[in-house]
C-alpha cells in the first residue's frame, strides 16, 4: 500500500496564482491593487477621495467577459439594504448595510483555471451574479468533491477509482477494499482492517475516491472556523492557508481572513444577498 497525506496534498490549495489573460503586466498590476474600486464605494453609497477608478487595471478572457463583468458590477452599484459585495478583480468584500460600509477585508477568489482529467473538466471560477445567504456552519466539516482527487491524481501520475459500499474491489494482491461501518478499510482473509482517515487511498497505481458520508471523505480545518453557504458548492469561508487571502488562489470559493469571517458568521443573516462582480 503506497499513500498521500491529504495535509501534504492540501498544500496546494494555498498556492497563490494570479490569473491574466491579457499580459504579464496587467497580472501584476491586479496582484498590486488593495484599494476598493468605485463600483464597490457606490454599492456601499460612500465615496473614497484616495481611489481613483480610471486607473484600475483589469483583464478579461474576451468581450464577452468584460461585458458580464460590467452587467454583475453595474448590479452590485445599484443594490440596496443589507448586503455583500465581493470583487473578484480587487479581491476584496464588503459588508454594506444601507450607505454605511460596515466590513471592508480582502479576499481569495478562484484562480481561473480548468482542469481536465479523463472525460471530465472543471473551470475553476467564482461565478458572477447574486447568490443568497442560505445557510451558516460553525466547525464545517469539508466533504471534497471530484476535482480535488482527479487533481491529486493527475499531479501524482495515478488513475481514478471509485469505491462504492456493498462492493468491494479486488487488489491485485487478492486483498479487497471495501466500505464497512462508515470508514473504508482493507479486507485480508477475511480481516476488515481500517485505514487511515487522513490519508489518501492509493493501491496498484489507482487513487480511489472514498463514497460521500464516509470518514474518508470529511476532512477538519481545511474550510476555516466558519462558512456560509452560497448554493452549489460556492463558499464563503474561513482558511488554513493565510498567504492566500488577497489573491487569486481557490477553485471557486471566496475566502477569509479568521477574524472577517467570523463577522460575517455572527453578524450576516440567512436570506442576506450577495453580489459578486
């Protein structure tokens, strides 16, 4: 048996990686920004005499893309009542409530990026729009998805297996992998033996994804203290990986620095609307 710690592996999320699509220059010149744009300000109804906007630097994939992202900006300036605001291009959040900006903290959005294993692919994006508040976790509990062992396996030269309970795969050296009580172990003569919950499964060159709801397959801290749940899949959470925070680093979710988060966690009702440009 060969494995890959998940704590090894998961290091990579807080990789920080800026994504331009148009030159060099106007990566670092987003990387270099920390000042809240005037789309931003006006959403808030506050105004900030030492930002000035005509001189933003921003990068889209085509025109399309820059369209969407004055459509979803031009929203975000015309919102009203209590709400979040987030800026992928600034990677930054505000917490608005009426004209009285009452959070201002930088954030780590997705680093743009598209993986692609076997026939599936995933665009690792923040999507634009308004998403809803429609829940609040304290401690969360991450379960990870497909992408994160098909990217394991692709940086570590593996194929993809699926385990499923009831049946039990065969190894090559006659033993069995099989899912009992909740935990997925090694069956040897009959023995069910666990395997490490913290720790990748890896046998005969294969990277098998445990099933959803086994302990293989929730993993403690990688999401923070807090998470506030914006519907499919898309986070707002805490993090591990602190260097992160400021750029463009997550596959799709918006992190936070501990002590932003957790206002967001107190203060931030369910039902509270967010705006993402």
């Amino acid at each position: 048996m060969s494995s890959l710690s998940n704590h090894r592996i998961q290091r990579a999320f807080g990789a920080a990686a800026i994504f331009a699509v148009t030159s060099v220059a106007s990566a670092q010149a987003m990387q270099q920004r920390t000042q809240p744009d005037l789309a931003a300000r006006q959403a808030a109804n506050t105004s900030d005499d030492t930002t000035d906007d005509s001189h933003a630097v921003y990068s889209f994939k085509s025109r399309a893309d820059s369209l969407a992202w004055a459509r979803s900006r031009a929203l975000a300036s015309k919102s009203t009542g209590y709400r979040i605001v987030v800026s992928l291009q600034d990677h930054h959040l505000w917490a608005v409530v009426g004209r009285d900006t009452v959070l201002s903290a930088p954030a780590a959005v997705a680093k743009g990026t598209t993986l692609k294993f076997g026939k599936s692919t995933w665009d690792f994006e923040t999507p634009r729009g308004v998403r809803t508040v429609l829940g609040k976790e304290a401690d969360p509990i991450w379960q990870p998805p497909e992408w994160l062992y098909a990217e394991t396996a692709q940086e570590n030269h593996l194929k993809l297996g699926h385990l499923t309970p009831g049946k039990p795969t065969k190894l090559s050296d006659g033993r069995k992998l099989a899912v009992m009580n909740g935990v997925v172990g090694v069956i040897d003569q009959g023995t069910f033996a666990e395997l490490p919950t913290d720790e990748h499964i890896v046998f005969d060159n294969t990277l098998f994804v445990p099933p959803l709801g086994t302990k293989n397959r929730k993993v403690e801290g990688e999401l923070g203290k807090y998470r506030l749940n914006l519907g499919d899949g898309y986070l707002l959470h805490g993090t591990p990986y602190k260097e992160s925070i400021g750029l463009a680093a997550t596959h799709g979710c918006v992190r936070l620095r501990d002590e932003d988060i957790e206002w967001l966690y107190e203060h931030i009702p369910v039902g509270t609307k967010v705006y993402i440009y």
